[in-house]
C-alpha cells in the first residue's frame, strides 16, 4: 500500500513538473540579459575647404634644370558661399617650385546648410613664348581617388601633374597611368609623399614619357589630395595654347559632359586620331572587359548627332574625333556595356592666339549648390536634366534671380556673369559646367556637389 502511494505521488509531481514548463514556455516572461550600453554620437561639422589649382606652371626656365618647375604670375580666384557669404583664404607651400613662388590657394568657410556650400574658381591668361593661353579650373574638394582625363607627352605638348594636401597629415599617392597601348609600367609612380599643408609638382613625362592620350588614376592613402593636370603645347616654336585638367566623375556605363563647346573658328578642321586642336572625346575603359562606346551630341536646340561608336579595348584609351560638329554649344551622351571615363577636348583661334579647353564628364548635383563663376569672357553655365522629369531651377546672386526651365531630357545654355558666385536650387540629379569662351581663349571646368557629411554614429561599449 505505501508503495502505490508514493507511486501515485510521484506521478502527481512529474505531470505538475511538466505542467509548470509547458505553462512557463507560454508566458511572457522579461528576457534574462543585459542590453550593451550605447550612446549616439553626433559628429562635429568641419569646416568647409576647397582648393584651387594655383598658378601657371613653366618647366625648364633655366637651360640648367629642364625638369624644373617654375611658376608664372598669378591666378585671380572667385570664391564665395551661397551666392552672399564670404570665403577665408591662405596658401600650401610650395617646394617644388623653383622660383619659390606662393603655393595654391585654400579655401575655407564655417560648416553651411545644403543652401549655403563653399564654392571658388580662379582664371589665368599668360602670353609667354613657351606658355600662352587661358586657363580657368574649379577649386575642389581633396579626394582619396581621382580620375584625369587629359594631357599629353607627345613630341610638342606638355604635360605637370599637382597634388595639393591642405591637411595637417601627409598624404602618400600613387599613379596608375594608362595610354593608347594600355597601363604604362611606371617607375616612381607610387610612393609619392605629399607633406601636410603643401602641394607637389611632377612632370608627367617623367612618369610616362612619349604617352598621346594618358589618363591618370590618382590614389592618395593618410590624407586625401586635389589632383589635376596641366596641359600646354607648342607647334615649331608657337605656343598654341594651355589648360588645366580637373577630375572627371569616376568609372560608369553613362557619362555626361555638359558645356561641350565647339567654336566658330577652330585651328583644325579633321583629324584621323587625337589632335588638342580638334573636338574629340578621350574614353578609357579601365576593367578587364572590352567596351563598346557610343558618343551623342545634343545641341542647344535638342538636336542629335549622328552616334559615333567604337569599340575600346580594356585597360586601353581611345580619343574620338568630333570633327563634324558645327560651331554651338553641346552635352555629350557617352554610354558603355563596361563602365568608363571619359572627357571632351575643343580649341579656339582669337584674337589672343590659339587656346584649348578639356570639359570633364560630372556627377550628378544635390538639390542645392553653389557655383563659382570664374573671371572670364562669354561665361556660361550650362545645364542638363537626365531625368524623366520636368525641372525649375533657380540662380540667385547678389538678390537677383534667375528660374531656368528644363524639360526631361533637355539641356539649357545660361549666361552668367564672371566673377559672381551663384547659388543654384532645384538641380538635384543634374548635371552642370562652366564654360568661358571669347577673343583670349577657351575654357571649361564641371559643377561638383559637396561631399556628404557624416551621418550620426551609434557607439557601443564592452
């Protein structure tokens, strides 16, 4: 009898146990655990910085030092914020100038809102017997990677590669260079020591000597850097133009280049390949994989070109004449199965002499944007709505303002006035350029957004 009992005891309590557990599994009992402690960190807005080119660079002033470089007379720099605010300024040492002439200039302003960003442009016209033309070129942002469209250093034609880091670190750089028969082994191409608040002048005939149509693919680690060529020619013993070669928008299957300007007077009228006097496109396709690249011209009136199409290798670059293009203003389509890079390049003939301009492809705008306005002639500022929608954007400056209409997959040409800054709203996802072109030369240089500001950042403790 006692051990019935203590069976039927035992059994009670086993089905109690498992009664408990089922029971304790349906509830909602608070979990057992400590959550890690966080906070949310808000960045400290830096201060706003760009960087302009500096002044017109000269090699071998002295017969004793070819390779030298030299700078000559001095650049006039716009710059403001918003279209209304004002911009501080002071110079990068400069040690690789010979003539130990003032370094680039920097540019900076107190952190803004999306309407009030730091924008500069400077313009320069030399008449030297080696050096002449005119040049204008954005003053940009540093940037860890840059892409250089442009140059030459053929037989005639010269070409000096600036690195500015306005940091307080050093910056290290290395150079991939590519050309018509695809990347250039370059000693001394990687390494390069850039010191903190200063600028270095290369020739790029240094680096890839005897190169038609280079592109450069600059990459700085330790601090990011505003790289950019210089490009000058002389035929026989005439100097027939120079200009500054800014960064185009990185590798894409679709590239834009607004602004495109084809004069009415031109120095050449044909070309077989690459000539700096000739309207031309210079791709590069910088993957393992073949592209096949079409280029087409939109007139100011809506008007297409017939679409040229070639066939570029990889790793190799390729320089499309455009020399049936009449004289007007164009943004160029270039498409790719393989992602690119690309830049146009026109010539003028004036009053002044003979003169080029390099126009980069660009990326697409924020909402709004400042935009800097070099001092110079025939200033435009030509912008092109990709989109599928119909765009109003405004130019405001100095209280005065302009609303410019742009259907769907149109372009408008607008003069401005040199030597303003403008603010620019309404333009997210267009692209723009600058371009000045008159009696003293021709030039170009893209409309770039900001860079984007750090986002909050969530910090968690062990």
């Amino acid at each position: 009898m006692t051990r019935a009992v203590r069976t039927a005891v035992g059994v009670v309590g086993v089905a109690a146990a498992v009664a408990t557990i089922l029971l304790a599994g349906r509830l909602d009992l608070p979990p057992i655990g400590i959550a890690p402690a966080s906070r949310t960190v808000e960045p400290v807005a830096a201060d706003q910085s760009r960087v302009c080119g500096g002044a017109l660079v000269e090699l071998g002033q002295d017969a004793a030092a070819a390779t030298a470089a030299t700078t000559v007379g001095a650049p006039r720099i716009v710059s403001g914020v918003g279209g209304d605010g004002d911009a501080a300024s002071s110079s990068l040492a400069a040690p690789d100038d010979a003539g130990g002439g003032a370094g680039p200039t920097v540019l900076t302003a107190e952190p803004g809102d999306a309407g009030s960003t730091l924008a500069g442009a400077q313009t320069q016209r030399v008449d030297l017997e080696r050096l002449s033309g005119f040049t204008a070129s954005s003053c940009d942002e540093p940037a860890a990677e840059s892409w250089l469209v442009g140059g030459s250093t053929d037989v005639g034609q010269t070409t000096v590669l600036t690195l500015a880091n306005p940091s307080t670190v050093e910056a290290v750089v290395s150079l991939e260079v590519s050309g018509e028969a695809g990347l250039v082994d370059a000693p001394g191409a990687s390494g390069i020591v850039v010191a903190a608040g200063s600028q270095r002048i290369l020739s790029l005939a240094g680096i890839a000597p005897n190169l038609l149509t280079p592109v450069v693919h600059v990459m700085s680690v330790g601090a990011p850097v505003v790289a950019a060529l210089q490009q000058s020619a002389v035929r026989s013993i005439t100097a027939e133009g120079v200009e500054a070669v800014v960064a185009s928008s990185g590798p894409a299957v679709e590239q834009v280049i607004p602004g495109f300007a084809v004069p009415s007077s031109r120095p050449v009228e044909r070309s077989d390949g690459y000539d700096y006097r000739v309207p031309g496109v210079r791709v590069l396709v910088p993957g393992s994989l073949d592209g096949e690249v079409t280029i087409v011209a939109r007139a100011a009136d809506g008007s297409l070109s017939e679409p040229r199409v070639v066939r570029a290798a990889a790793g190799s670059v390729v320089d499309v004449p455009l020399d049936d293009l009449g004289p007007g203003t164009y943004d160029l389509s270039i498409s790719s199965d393989e992602p690119v890079v690309a830049a146009g390049h026109s010539a003028s003939r004036g009053a002044g002499g003979d003169d080029f301009a390099w126009f980069a492809s660009t990326d697409p705008l924020d909402d709004a944007v400042s935009v800097a306005i070099a001092d110079g002639p025939g200033a435009t500022i030509n912008l092109v709505n990709t989109t599928d929608e119909d765009r109003s954007v405004t130019l405001a400056s100095g209280g005065s303002s302009d609303v410019v209409e742009l259907a769907a997959g149109t372009s408008v040409v607008r003069p401005v006035s040199g030597g303003r800054v403008y603010g620019l709203t309404g333009a997210g996802g267009l692209h723009a350029a600058v371009t000045l072109i008159g009696g003293i030369g021709i030039a170009s240089y893209p409309v770039t957004p900001p860079s984007a500001a750090s986002d909050p950042v969530v910090v968690r403790t062990r």
